[in-house]
C-alpha cells in the first residue's frame, strides 16, 4: 500500500460525510456506548467502592468547602495523600486497564465505515473486529502506548491536543495498511502538515459533538459518545487513498 494526498477537500464534505456515516449506523453507536460505559462504570464503581476513593476525595473537598481559600495548603496536602496512597494506585490501573482493555472496539468502526463503502451487509460481530486474532494486542498495545505519553503532557494545555491530533491517523492505518505505530505517526504528521485547518475544525466540531448529546438530550450521548470514529475515518477516507 501507498498513500496519495489528493486536491484538498472541503469541510463541509468531510463533515457532511462523517455524519452520514454516524446516521447510517445509529443502532451499532449506542451498543458501542452501552457496552463501553456499562463496563467502564462497573470497574469504576468496584475499585472506587473497595479502596473509598471517591469517600477520601469527596471528604476532603468537603474540607476545604469548610474552611475556605485559608484551607488550599491542607486540601492539597490531603489531595496529595489520597493519590499517592496504594490504594488509589490499584483504583487509577484498574481504570487504565479498563480504558486499555475496551480501545479496540473502537475499530469496528472502521470495518463497518469500510463496509458501507462496498455496500456489503453489516453485521453485528463487526463492531467486535478490534479483537479479533492478535489484533486486540496490537490495539491494545498502541493504546497504552499512546496513553503513557498522554499522561505525561496532561497537565500542559496545549501538548495534549497537539498529541491527539499527530495521532489521529494512527489506528485507521494501523487497521486498513497493516502499518507500525511509527509509520502511522509519521504518516499523520505529513498529512496534518498539509490539512491543518480541516483536521483542525473537524477535531474541535467532532469533540463538541461526542458529549453534547450527553449535556442537551442526556440520553442522546448514547448515540453522540462514538461519533469521534467517523469523523476520524472521513478525515482519513478524504485524505488517504489507499492504492495496491
């Protein structure tokens, strides 16, 4: 495989393009975000529930609520204590590993966009491709890879959405070209270097979209939570084209 970059594409076209695709697979969005939130709540609430965690922070922010702006000095040192303790270091890679564990599903998106496209049926198991043979490894591991350097820049403003958005191509090429992390990484890069604005517009317009169904229609985010992989694989379709 080898990649073209075509004459630039609109946005609107992009936009109007993921959008198909989220409409067309409306029912398979919310089983991605009942299966994903119902997972992610339970080990949530388990690892909160069997170390306190959400008691010990809860109370100290009760604390501080107490005493005011004269307290910031012992609410962080309370802070400090409950983050550092063993307790929430089980909780925080219980989540993580959760969060590791239900990445790939993320690809089945790809294979049913991919499917639409061929006008060949979709089927349920689709949205499970992510794990199929040794993918959930490679998924998986590109995840913790990616999460790991997150975490490092989490607390810089601008690092983060820098990161997201050299990144972005990585799993779609991963899946349709079998390519490395490093060459999807660099692939991205050439791609963000020439489509900027469109990644730009269509990351900020995909982000708002995934939780304000979430904060309008409450409910609705069931639908609204997976839109972020349509708008990634439009973005790709658009600029990407994959030749043999």
């Amino acid at each position: 495989m080898q990649e073209n970059y075509p004459q630039k594409p609109g946005i609107d076209f992009i936009l109007k393009q993921a959008f198909f695709y989220w409409n067309k697979t409306l029912v398979y969005q919310m089983i991605f975000s009942v299966i994903y939130l119902a997972l992610f709540s339970i080990v949530f609430l388990y690892f909160s529930g069997r170390y306190g965690i959400m008691e010990q922070l809860l109370g100290a922010v009760s604390d501080y609520l107490k005493i005011g702006p004269a307290g910031l000095e012992e609410y962080k040192s309370n802070i400090s204590t409950i983050t550092e303790s063993k307790g929430f270091q089980n909780f925080y890679l219980g989540v993580v590993g959760t969060l590791v564990f239900l990445y790939p599903l993320n690809l089945g998106f790809f294979q049913i966009f991919r499917k639409i496209d061929l006008k060949e049926s979709v089927e349920l198991r689709d949205l499970f491709a992510g794990y199929n043979g040794l993918n959930f490894f490679r998924y998986a591991s590109y995840f913790i890879f990616w999460y790991f350097l997150y975490s490092l820049i989490a607390q810089t403003l601008i690092l983060p959405i820098i990161w997201v958005m050299i990144t972005l191509f990585v799993a779609p090429l991963m899946f349709f070209q079998n390519k490395t992390i490093f060459e999807g990484i660099s692939l991205n890069w050439k791609a963000l270097k020439m489509f900027f604005i469109e990644i730009l517009v269509c990351t900020i317009v995909a982000v708002l979209f995934k939780y304000i169904g979430f904060g309008i229609f409450l409910i609705g985010g069931l639908f609204t939570f997976p839109f972020w992989n349509a708008m990634i694989y439009s973005l790709y379709k658009t600029i990407f084209t994959e030749k043999v």
